[in-house]
C-alpha cells in the first residue's frame, strides 16, 4: 500500500472498535485503525510531524497519541489537559500545539511538554484552530463569532516563559481580529501561502467571508439561505466548497469575483450543488489530485464526489456521525513496523505557575543529524590533512617539553647557589661573636685586677 500518494483518515462519534482509520479511497479498504482513544472532538485530529497521530477526547480531559505503525496509544505517557479542550492543532512540523479549552488557547511545546502561554482575549467557547502551511500564524475562531489571527512567534517567545503568575498570563495582541460575524464561526480554512494568502470562515449566521491575510480586510461577504456548517477549497483555490445543516454542499468560483462585496447566493442554481446528505456537513476536503471531493456528515456516512460531474463516486458508512475527515498524503511509517519515531514526546504541563527553585534544564533530545559541516568525499585530503595537523601539534609539544625542562633546569641552579649563599652567611657570622665575646670576658678580668 505504500505505492498510494494519498489516502483518507476518519473518526465518528459512535465506534467502540477505533477511535480513528485510514482508508484506501479508490477502493474502500480499511488500510490501518488506532484504537482506546475513545471518541474523538470534532476538528481535533492532527499530526504531529511524520511520526504520531492525535486527537483530543470528547469526554474527558485527555489528548491520545499514537505512532503511525501502531494500533496502541504512547505506552508509558499520559497526556492530561487542563480541561476538556473543544479544538486542538499542530504545527506542520511538530514542534508547538495548541488547544482551546472554554474561552482560552495553550500553546505548548510538544518536545519538552513546556506550557508557553495563555491566550485569554475570546469571550466564549474556542470552536476552531488552524496553522497556517508554514506553521508561523494560527487562526483560532469561536462561539462569540470572533476571528483572531496569532504569530508563533510573539506568543511563544515572551518573559512570561520563564516565571510567571497565571493570574496575569495570556495579555497578547493578535496581529488581526476579525469581528464581522454575528453567530458562532462553525469552520474555516486558510489558503496555503499563509499569511500572503486568504481567509474563508463559514457561520451560523448563514455567511461565509473572505479575508485578505495581508492586510486584515475583509473581500468578500456570500450570504445564503441556511446556516453553514464547513468549508474547503480546491488544490488551485479557484472554488470553495461549502457544506450546511440542511445537508447540502455548494460550489462559488472566485475566479469571477462580483462587483459588490456582499452577495446574495441562490440556492436554486443546482449545477453548484451537491446534494445527498440528510444532515449536516461537518467536514469537507479535496483531493490532491483535485478531482475528488470528500464529505462527512452527521448522517453517518463519508460520501466521495467528482468534481465535475458533482456525481458520488463511494460511500463508507460509519456507525456514528463524522467527526474529523480529510485527505492526507501515504506516510510510509504507517506500514513500517520497525518504524521508530524521531520527534521526542513529554508529559504536556497543566499550569504556567513556577517558582525559581522549580525552574529546571530541559535537554531535548531528537533522533536527527545535523549536516552542518561539509564533508570531503575524497578520504586520502582528509586523511593527510589529518596527518600534518598530527605532526605540527606532536612538534609544538616536543618543543615545549625542551622549554620547560630548561626552565626547571634554571630554578634548580638558582635554588641551590641561594641555599649555598646562605649557608655561607650563616658560617661567618658564627665566630666573630665568638670573638666578641672572647674579647669582652678578657676586658672585665683586666678591670677587676
């Protein structure tokens, strides 16, 4: 199976058997599930770099990981959450997540499992998170219809990583909040040029906007008649694909943009509908190839269209709703099983609160070698080059050790012609107080007489 390009992952709400799959989707066949994460929240399926997949419980305050050739969670590693987190994303490297719990956003660092921050600027309920393809901006959106735009950067490297109150934490400036929705933002997507890119949001005000990530403006406002559930673009970006409640997908090209911002779709126009849900669409993605476009319902069932025809090609039936569905690149690691992980796991922290003598070094270790030095494909220039550097050092020594042993051949004479000289001082002072006193004896005889 390695020879597939792409394949689909999925997870529903109501499967005792796995918590997530893969599947061939030319084909149907289930290729790999990973099981005892229980269900899995809505649009909190990521993966972290090459090496693990995770996702967040719906019920409980836990985050599951699981190495892509294992059916089995992380052994000896439990990932607690300070609450239950209803979004969650990584970064496309692996490096820092994010999960929303109620109103605020943590951001850890997933090798040291170090608590960076906490974003406290939503007011209600974080919905969704999403990186941008270079993984240096987040976009989070939530219940109270805002949009903020975050850079990695400022939020991660601040004084407050060090030591810090959590009372006080979190007081960060997004680069852009986006305030124009008047109901909870329900899905979003971000083209892949990132920041010089566009933003699609979709709500349950029956709205999906178009921002320009540059700049913060929004470009386009498409008002329809039913409230919007989820949104995708296709490989170009040349359409968005947009699902609602009532079950229904619609196609709007951006290639003819409307003189007006605000446009009023028609839904009756069915050359841009895909209809065949019976509930609403949660999740949408498109194809590498472009050609397929997947959904995922809450009628239980994974419907694969083409694009132009707007024809369902297959349908995999779940035994729940759809909670995370969409395309992915084939890692080969999935059916390796002497597979070993490069990307280092720690126990995610649950508080910023630390005191100085709690403060400890962290030594990150990442099974990777750094090319940094060029490397002559010629052994003998090395092996001679070697070479001559060995001698000059062997003479530097040499030369040294002569230098030294006449130096303590110096501080040798030296000691000895002192001890000499004194001894001979201390010879000749001997008998002239002898003498002295010889003498004086002999004067006090005469004086007496």
């Amino acid at each position: 199976m390695s020879n597939l390009l792409e394949v689909l992952v999925t997870c529903d709400a109501n499967n005792n058997l796995w918590t997530c799959s893969i599947w061939d989707f030319h084909t149907g066949t289930n290729l790999m599930t990973y099981k005892g994460g229980g269900t899995a929240e809505s649009r909190t399926l990521s993966f972290i770099g090459s090496d693990y997949l995770a996702a967040v419980e719906k019920t409980k305050p836990v985050l599951h990981v699981w190495p892509l050739n294992s059916q089995q969670t992380v052994q000896g590693m439990r990932f607690i959450l300070p609450g239950k987190a209803s979004a969650f994303a990584v970064t496309p490297d692996g490096s820092y997540c994010v999960a929303g719990i109620e109103e605020k956003i943590y951001l850890w660092q997933v090798s040291s499992g170090s608590l960076l921050t906490i974003l406290n600027r939503h007011y209600q309920k974080v919905n969704i998170l999403k990186f941008t393809s270079d993984g240096r901006f987040f976009v989070s959106a939530a219940e109270d219809g805002m949009v903020m735009v975050w850079s990695l950067a400022t939020v991660a490297a601040n004084p407050e990583v060090e030591l810090v109150m959590q009372a006080i934490a979190g007081q960060h400036d997004p680069v852009y909040i986006l305030s124009d929705h008047s109901l909870p933002v329900t899905d979003l997507c971000i083209s892949k040029t990132g920041m010089h890119g566009r933003l699609f949001t979709v709500s349950s005000d029956r709205s999906c906007k178009i921002y320009d990530l540059t700049c913060g403006e929004m470009l386009l406002n498409l008002i329809f008649d039913e409230p919007l559930s989820s949104v995708t673009l296709d490989v170009l970006e040349l359409n968005i694909f947009i699902g609602s409640t009532e079950g229904k997908i619609l196609q709007f090209s951006i290639t003819n943009p409307p003189r007006t911002r605000d446009v009023l779709v028609n839904n009756e126009d069915n050359r841009s509908i895909f209809s065949s849900h019976t509930k609403a669409v949660t999740c949408l993605s498109v194809s590498l190839n472009g050609d397929i476009l997947m959904s995922g319902s809450n009628d239980e069932q994974v419907i694969l269209w083409h694009i132009k025809s707007k024809q369902p090609v297959r349908m995999i039936r779940h035994k729940g709703p759809i909670t995370n569905a969409f395309f992915t690149t084939n890692y080969d690691a999935i059916y390796n099983q002497d597979f070993i992980p490069r990307i280092v796991l720690k126990s995610l922290e649950r508080t910023l609160e630390k005191n100085s003598e709690g403060v400890a070094e962290i030594e990150v270790l990442v099974r990777k070698e750094n090319n940094f030095w060029p490397k002559y494909e010629d052994d003998s220039i090395d092996s001679s080059y070697d070479g001559a550097i060995s001698k000059e050092m062997e003479r530097e020594v040499k030369q040294n050790e002569e230098k030294l042993k006449v130096e303590l051949e110096k501080m040798k004479q030296i000691n000895s012609n002192l001890y000499a000289i004194s001894i001979e001082n201390v010879l000749k002072s001997i008998p002239t107080e002898n003498v002295r006193q010889n003498n004086n004896s002999k004067k006090k005889k005469k004086n007496k007489k």
